[in-house]
C-alpha cells in the first residue's frame, strides 16, 4: 500500500537522522550512533539490507527494516533534506505540505524585548541583581541558551536578569527552561519575574515587590508554582502551583488590572494556574530569575529563549500566539 502525500508528511514529525540516503558502500570508519539508509544495490557488510536503515554499534551495523505499510521519514544531513518511505523506495520531500505548530519557533518579527540568546554576550538590554552574591548569569554559546547558576545560602536568595517593561500596560511574557539540581533535598526554581521597581535589577531590593512563575524542585516535588513577594526574601502568598513535573514552558499575562500564570508541557497546550489575581503593584520591569535555598549546593538553570507580545488583547488567555506555524515537506 502505497501511502498518501500527508500520511508522509506526519512522519516526519519523529523522523530519524542520517548521514546519507541511497548508500550502498558502508564508510570505512564509522562512529557510534551513525546511520545510513542503504541504497538498492548494497555490498560489503551491507549486502541484503537494501532500503534499510542501519545504525553502527560500535561493533556491527544494527539494520532496521521498512515495511510496506510503515510511514518512516528521516532527515539526510548530508543534503540537509527530508526523505519519506512510500512503501516500496525512498523519496525525496521537496514541496510544502502540512502546517505544524512549532513552539520554540522564533516569530517572524522579533519583539523589543525578545531574546534567542544567540549572541556571544548577554545583549545590553538586560540588568543583572545579585544581592544575595550567589548568582550568576552567561550565554552558553554552543548551546545557544542563557545558563544561570545559584549557590544555596540557607535563605531564599533571588538572583535575575531582567529589562524595562514600563512602555508596556498589556502584555505577555514567555520562556522555555530547564532547571537542574545537585541534591534532591533542596528547594530550587527558575522563573519569570516581573517587578515593581527599576531599583530592584541592581540595588538591594528589602521593600520591592514581584510575581514569579516557577518551574521548581524540592524533596518531595517537581512542579510549576506562582507567587507572590513583598520583598526579596519574604513571600507574601503561593497563588497556586502545579504539581509533577509540569513545565518546561512557563508564561505571564498582564493587563493593569489582573495577572495571570499559565504553564505548558509542550508549548502548546496551556494551563492557567489558578484562578485571576487582581494586580498589586504596576511591573515596570520584567525578565528571568533563580534561586536555590541548600547550603553548598549549586543549581543551573538554562533558558532557551525570553519572548514578548505587548499591547491590547495580548493579556487574553488564547490571544498570544506562541510560536509559529512552519510546515512539513510533503511529496
């Protein structure tokens, strides 16, 4: 059975990487975790394993073969191109098919405030605080992300990245992370922050107040939390959080009058923590923090990008649109 221009398509959803489509000679030195998909005459170590997608082990090629009613798709480094199995050979995927939505997606035309921390130092753009001096924030260049460290001090010591919001009354904020801890009895977070004051990027920050929107770690938890602070190390209340694992997307929406939390496993399907919250304070600035509260331990957090969307409509629960639409190749 011959399969059809979009049941091809979608597989490439979970396609495969190759270094090369139609080869029938193995190479001579392969390294671990190379694949190929053979060609139709094959020789050597490759004889009888045409069409197939075989993977070096270290030792042998381990095959992987098609059949005809599977819908396989792999992405040819070599060409930098999609191929999809028919059923009966491999095509080339060369016109546009199928729109997918892709979170991570940078928009069209960037915001003011977005960041895909590509660049070879933190933009001038952003202010960093560390009055707790157990903070640290730096691009990881090869990763293409923001890495920021926080050493436990036995007390809630934020540390934070973050740039002036204060031309904005409506908007939304949004950041993909990852977050990491030395030891499982700590309590450590990465967040979205928005602030009440300038003075809270450099100065000590004892009467400043903030939102977090939290993926965090404890002894007994993974999950995503929102809250509240009337000062640096004193919180004022837990507006909601979710528990197990939730994240690693992570948004605020605010509009002069309520602010909301809302958080993603995909960055697509959305879920408001809790219900509105009447705003306290007017943020004039907003960014990305971390904290960790365990002595002699360290946790690294590693953002992937900060986005924006401002201006009226923006604060609404379905109405930033996060990431963009791409679409598959398709035969």
């Amino acid at each position: 059975m011959a399969l059809s221009t979009q049941d091809l398509a979608r597989q490439v959803l979970a396609n495969i990487y190759v270094l090369g489509v139609g080869t029938n000679a193995p190479p001579g030195a392969p390294a671990v975790g190379d694949r190929y998909v053979v060609g139709s005459a094959p020789t050597g170590a490759w004889v009888g394993l045409a069409d197939a997608i075989v993977l070096w082990d270290g030792a042998a090629w381990i095959p992987s073969a098609p059949g005809a009613n599977d819908g396989w798709g792999v992405f040819n480094y070599s060409t930098n191109s999609y191929y999809g199995w028919t059923g009966a050979a491999w095509v080339a995927l060369t016109v546009a098919g199928l729109p997918v939505w892709n979170p991570d997606l940078p928009p069209a035309t960037p915001h003011a405030l977005d960041d895909e921390f590509t660049d070879a130092a933190l933009a001038a753009k952003w202010d960093t605080g560390n009055p707790g001096a157990n903070f640290a924030a730096a691009l990881d260049t090869t990763a293409q992300m923001l890495r920021t460290t926080s050493a436990g001090n036995g007390g809630s010591r934020y540390g934070w990245v973050t740039q002036d919001i204060s031309a904005y009354t409506e908007g939304a904020i949004y950041t993909k992370l990852a977050l990491m801890s030395q030891n499982s009895g700590s309590f450590t977070e990465a967040a979205l922050m928005l602030t009440e004051a300038a003075a809270l990027s450099t100065g000590t920050p004892t009467t400043a107040r903030f939102y977090t929107c939290s993926h965090y770690i404890s002894n007994t938890d993974v999950a995503a939390e929102a809250g509240r602070w009337t000062n640096y190390t004193t919180q004022n209340s837990v507006f909601s959080s979710i528990s197990q694992g939730f994240g690693p997307y992570l948004r605020f929406r605010w509009n002069g009058v309520a602010v909301e939390r809302d958080v993603s496993s995909n960055g697509i399907e959305w879920f408001r923590m809790g219900t509105s919250q009447n705003m306290v304070f007017t943020p004039t600035r907003a960014g990305l923090a971390h904290n960790c509260t365990l002595n002699a331990f360290t946790s690294i957090a590693r953002f992937a990008f900060f986005r924006a969307f401002t201006g009226a409509g923006t604060s609404g629960f379905d109405a930033t649109r996060i990431g963009r639409i791409s679409f598959l190749p398709a035969v």
